[in-house]
C-alpha cells in the first residue's frame, strides 16, 4: 500500500470510551475492505489507512453501523 494512495479514517471514542461490539463492528468493516493494521491514536481515538479504491465502501458501511468518523 503506497502513502500516495491511502486515507487515514479517524474514529474518535466519546468519553475515551468504546463498547466491544462498536469496536468489533469497525473492526470486521475494516477487514472487509483490506485494511491490514488499526492503531490507537494519543486522543482516544482509533486511526486506519484504507486505500482510496476502498474508500467509499468503507465509510458507507461505518455510515450504515452509525459510526462516526473523520476522513484524514
């Protein structure tokens, strides 16, 4: 996966707090669309890079759980 050709999702937890079923959902999604590694950021938040050809799948699925999220 180039650098060029990525977005950085960026999930912020509220409270610095996720249930496990959230953070399975998001979790399973990313799997789904070929995100290899999720990193946890300094600000309570769960950060990915997903490809650009993946990039509207993804945040229409995480828009369908009702997960909110930040592109880069």
């Amino acid at each position: 996966m180039s650098l060029k050709n990525v977005n950085t999702i960026k999930v912020n937890f509220k409270g610095g707090i996720i249930s496990p079923w959230v953070l399975y959902n998001i979790l399973v999604a990313a799997n789904k669309y070929n995100v290899l590694y999720v990193r946890f950021g300094l600000r309570q938040q769960l950060l990915f890079d997903v490809e650009i050809e993946e990039l509207d799948h993804i945040t229409t699925e995480l828009e369908t759980l009702g997960i909110s999220f930040e592109i880069n």
